[in-house]
C-alpha cells in the first residue's frame, strides 16, 4: 500500500499545482493506474469447487436459519397484537 501512495505522491508532485502540468501528467498516471490494476489482478485467485459448495452450504443454513427466527418471531408478535385488539374489542 506505501509504494502506491509514493506513486500517487510522486506524481502529483510531478504535476504541481498549475492545471497545465496535471493535464500534461494524466497520461502517466493513468498508465500508472492500469499497471498497479494488472499487478492486483494477478493476484486474485478463483475459489476451488469445494470451497464454492462449503460456503454455499453455509450460505443456505444461514438462510435457513433466519427464516425460522423471522417466522417464529413474526408468529408471536401476531399471536401478540391479536390478542390485544380482541381484549379492547370486548371492552
């Protein structure tokens, strides 16, 4: 992260203050820019299908899970506001 910030630095060093010389330094950072995006890109790497189907199987417990909590919750919450309009509509 330090050698990007340096770049940036440096390049906006390099271009100054006058909009003049930050238009004339554009194409450098903009190339700049493509090289540190192709250096980052070589570093991603694809999850192997076991860790796809791991982290999906997680994905869809935890769904599932909540879903649960959510109608539980939403149930007693019903059960909850129905008995209160009934005990005021006796009234």
């Amino acid at each position: 992260m330090a050698v990007e910030t340096k770049k940036m630095a440096n390049s906006l060093a390099a271009a100054g203050g006058n909009f003049g010389e930050q238009i004339k330094s554009w194409p450098e950072r903009i190339k700049s820019f493509y090289t540190d995006v192709r250096t980052e890109m070589r570093k991603v790497t694809a999850p192997t299908w076991k860790e796809v189907r791991a982290t999906t199987t997680v994905v869809i417990i935890t769904v599932a899970i909540f879903a649960l909590y959510f109608w539980v919750i939403d149930f007693f919450i019903q059960r909850g506001v129905s008995q209160l309009f009934n005990y005021f509509k006796g009234r």
